[in-house]
C-alpha cells in the first residue's frame, strides 16, 4: 500500500470518508485524521483496508 493507505483504498473504492467511516465502524473525522497522518493507522485497520479492496475484487486474496 502507498504511504497513505487510508486515501488510496477510498480512491481506488471510489468511496466518500462517510462510506469507508462505515465500513470500518470509525467517524469520519477519523478517517480524515488519518489521511492527514494527524492520527496513527493500526495494523488491524490495515488488514481492514486490504479486506475492503479484496471483497471489492481489486486485488487478488493472499496465499494462505
């Protein structure tokens, strides 16, 4: 993922910070933190984010 990973998932999802807020049960104001990098990114929302992109079909599932 890029050094923003937040941005690039709701980019390549074509999603608002409202809709990825939702889809991973945080406020938008949350979100927009950390785009800014203003708040820190967890790694469980990492694997969150990289969920959102496979169940989308925008990239394939990793080896088990």
């Amino acid at each position: 993922m890029t050094p923003n990973p937040f941005r690039e998932t709701r980019d390549r999802l074509g999603w608002t910070q409202k809709r990825l807020a939702e889809a991973l049960g945080l406020h938008r104001v949350s979100v927009a933190q950390k785009e800014t990098g203003a708040r820190p990114i967890a790694s469980v929302e990492l694997l969150a984010l990289e969920c959102l992109l496979w169940r989308a079909g925008l990239i394939p599932p990793r080896d088990a």
